[in-house]
C-alpha cells in the first residue's frame, strides 16, 4: 500500500465541492503509511499511531473535518482527497497549539461499491454472501 496524507479542514461541503484545507505557516499534511493501520474486518481501518501535527505558529482557526490525501500538499485545491469525516468535538487551533489524533481516534470505514445488475451499487451482505457462494462450485 502506498502512503497516504492526513490533512486538517475548516469547513467541507461535499455536495458543492467546497473543502477548505489550513493554508498557514508551517501546516503540513502527515504522512501515514501501511503499518500506521489497524485493520478492523471487514471494513474499518484505524490509526494505530499517533497522528501530531505541527506546532501551530498562528491561529489555524476552527478544524472541523479531517481529510484523507493522496499527495503532500496539493496547491491548486483539493482533487486529490480520498475521502472526510467530521471531527466528533471541532477545536480551535490557537497559536502554539499542536493538533493530534490520539492512537484509535481516526476510524474509517469503507464501502464497496460496484457495478451489479447494470448499475452502480452498495453490495450488501446478502449480495456478497450469495456471490461467494455460486463461486463454491
């Protein structure tokens, strides 16, 4: 598995495509790569390392979303995210604070979805279990 970049957001809205990431002196992006998960079957991935951002030399604002990237940075917007979640108690980055995800605090779970039936689609459980079994004979 290659990297991947935890980011900070002060607003998202999806829907309109409007994600705005902390542009300040010294943010960076925290790189996080294959063994800095847990696995948690059959669809839920959790940090399994702290995640500390730099000392904040200036206010950041309030964080109300993280984000994952695939990139460092990326100047010109936010193509490369991967996907966002709200963070459960938003917290305002005053100068000198330094913001971290403690170990288990970030929990993502994925969802498959895939062309059935002509369409794009959830695959729920009963679709899995009954694909699995025509494969059995």
């Amino acid at each position: 598995m290659n990297c991947v970049y935890i980011g900070l957001m002060t607003e998202v809205y999806i829907g309109k495509q409007i994600i705005i990431e902390i542009n300040k002196k010294n943010y960076r992006r925290i790189e996080m790569g294959s063994g800095d998960w847990w696995s948690e079957p059959p669809d839920n991935v959790t940090n399994a390392v702290p995640v500390e951002f730099p000392i904040a030399l200036e206010a950041w604002g309030t964080i109300t979303h993280f984000g994952v990237f695939s990139k460092p940075k990326n100047l010109s917007g936010s193509e490369d995210l991967i996907c966002c979640g709200k963070i459960s108690e938003p917290k305002f980055v005053s100068k000198l604070d330094q913001p971290e995800f403690e170990i288990g605090s970030i929990s993502i779970t994925l969802e498959a979805i895939g062309f059935y039936d002509g369409k794009y689609k959830r695959r729920s459980q009963n679709d899995a279990e009954s694909s699995r079994g025509s494969n059995r004979n």
